[in-house]
C-alpha cells in the first residue's frame, strides 16, 4: 500500500470534503460529499455518541445511499449543522426523491467541545450556519490540524485536531480516513514525542520519530469528565460496497483508532466510524479485496489521528499545547 497524491480522504475519486471554523466560538463543522449519492454505514464503538440520522445507515433500512456526511464540534447543539447541509444540498437540487420533493440525506456525529475556552454563549446556534459553510467550502484539498470540526478538540495531554490520510492497494482501489480527534486517551507514548500509530507511518508524515524505546503499562486514569471526549471519523473508498460491507470496512476501522489512540473506546468517548463507498470500482475478488479494504482503513484511520495532532497549531487561550509547541 502506497499514500495516495494528496494523502486525503479525498483522493478517493469524486469525493470533497470542506471545513468551517468559528476562532471566537473554537468549534467548527466538517462535511464530507460526493459529485453524486453514496453508499454509507456507520460503527459506533463508544459510551457516549451523540448522532444523527444514524438509523437509516443499517443494511436493512430503504435508503441506499446519503448525499453528505458531517463531523461537528459543540456536543449536541452540533447536530444542528446538519440543518445547514441539508438546506445547501436542496437550493442544489440534491437529495432523496419523493414526490415532487427532494430530502437530502445528511448522517452526522458530533464531539464535546463545549469547555475548551470559546464563546459558548449564544443566543441562535451558529451550527447550522456552519454546517451550510462547511458544505459550501467543500473540495479536493482542505486544511488539517486547527481546522473544521478539529478547531477546538483536545486529548488527554495535548490539543486535538482534523487529520487525514490516503492509500492504494495493489488492486488500484482507493482507500482514505478522516477524523476529528477529542479524545480521553492519548495520540502520544507517555511524556515523549512518539505517536501510537509510528508503525503504520508513511515518510515523515507525523514526524518520522519512529516508535518510543519503552511503552508504559500504566493503568489510566481518566482526564476528562463523562461526555466530554469523542473522535468521529470517517472512512471511504471508491469501491463498489453494500451497505453490509461497507459497515464491516468502519468495524475493522475502530482497529486504526485502538492503535493510534491510548486508551480508546472508553465509557467516556462516543467513538463512532462512518463508511463511505462511491461504488466506481467493481470487486473482482469480494473476499480477497474486502480484507484488504478494511486494512487500509484500519491504517489510513491510525495514521489520520497522528496526523491530527502533528498539525494542530498555537492559538491564543489554548487549555492545551499542542505537539509542534511542545515537540516540534
């Protein structure tokens, strides 16, 4: 397996993704969409989730395929950007045909940003506004680190943030992640520098420091309270997925963030996976193909979470470090 050329989600052909951000607020909104409707799962592995329209993702419910999927920050108020999307998608005549209507279709997870410094003081939710934002900005290259629904995250010991990453397999399939890293655990060894996920780097991508020489056994205690940690992800491929397959290509995903991510999957997270599939390429060996896929995105999703707190960057009023201030 090789990076693709961006080393984003979005080399995964046909598929954009776009940030928004508030600096006063620290929260923003990411969105992910396609040229065309999707295939789409979902795999929640967390205590604390906070979703919407997640139901419609089971294999045997009639909605085949969505038209956007969005990360947001601001706990549950966040889950009102999905307002935003689904009103930029219908002035775009997109969405679920019924009748003369059309009801975009707009899955999303939220994270718990909320006690990170910002200006939660709002009178409307500015999510939704964020949300239509978001969309709007939607392309092949976007921002990582302090960006969209990154822009005010936090870990156990240092600043979270939006990461991404990309590869090949040698069947030409396309496999990309993407998350927004809140997490109660930690992206990093102990104290030192080194990422979790060193094993699975591509070059230098999150600092090519390589493994740290002792992991610690330590039992954990947690930094945050209930509810206030989350990382939300998406992985996608260009694959030709069912539903069922795509939902066991986000379960083998979770792998990327128990590597990447120490501890994860905790009571206290609401860990969740999207998957996304744009159907362009055909499996010629299901079985072969689907092990590969849901090992890519097991990797791809590791080295997205490193790649998250590598890039997050210094702003005023940080609660936190981040790795460069830290580290770099």
């Amino acid at each position: 397996m090789r990076p693709g050329r961006r080393n984003l989600i979005t080399d995964v052909p046909g598929l954009l993704v776009g940030n928004a951000e508030d600096a006063g607020l620290r929260s923003g909104v990411t969105v992910l969409t396609a040229e065309r409707p999707f295939v789409a799962a979902v795999q929640v592995m967390g205590g604390s989730p906070g979703t919407r329209e997640t139901d419609l993702l089971a294999p045997d419910r009639m909605v085949e395929r969505v038209d956007a999927l969005f990360l947001s920050g601001g706990s549950a108020f966040g889950l009102d950007a999905g307002t935003g999307v689904m009103a930029a998608l219908r002035e775009a005549g997109r969405g679920f045909p019924v009748g003369p209507v059309r009801v975009p279709i707009v899955p999303g997870a939220i994270l718990f940003d909320l006690l990170n410094g910002g200006d939660k003081d709002w009178r409307d939710s500015p999510y939704p506004a964020l949300g239509r934002a978001a969309f709007l900005a939607a392309a092949d290259v976007f921002a990582l680190g302090t960006a969209g629904a990154g822009f005010g995250t936090m870990t156990g010991n240092l600043k979270g943030g939006l990461g991404s990453a990309s590869c090949t397999l040698p069947s030409g399939v396309t496999v990309g992640a993407l998350v927004a890293v809140n997490a109660l655990g930690s992206a990093t060894v102990g104290e030192g520098p080194q990422f979790w996920a060193a094993p699975f780097e591509e070059g230098a991508e999150f600092g090519g420091l390589g493994p740290a020489p002792a992991i610690p056994q330590d039992a954990p205690l947690p930094r945050k309270r209930l509810g206030e940690a989350t990382t939300i992800a998406i992985v996608a491929t260009d694959a030709a997925l069912t539903k069922a397959q795509a939902q066991r290509m986000a379960v083998a995903a979770h792998d990327g963030m128990a590597r990447a991510l120490v501890p994860s999957h905790t009571p206290l997270d609401g860990d969740l996976v999207f998957a996304a599939a744009t159907g362009a390429r055909p499996l010629a060996d299901p079985t072969t193909e689907g092990f590969q896929i849901g090992h890519a995105a097991a990797t791809c999703l590791a080295r997205a979470i490193a790649r998250a707190v590598f890039l997050a960057r210094p702003m005023p009023g940080d609660l936190q470090p981040c790795w460069a201030s830290r580290f770099g």
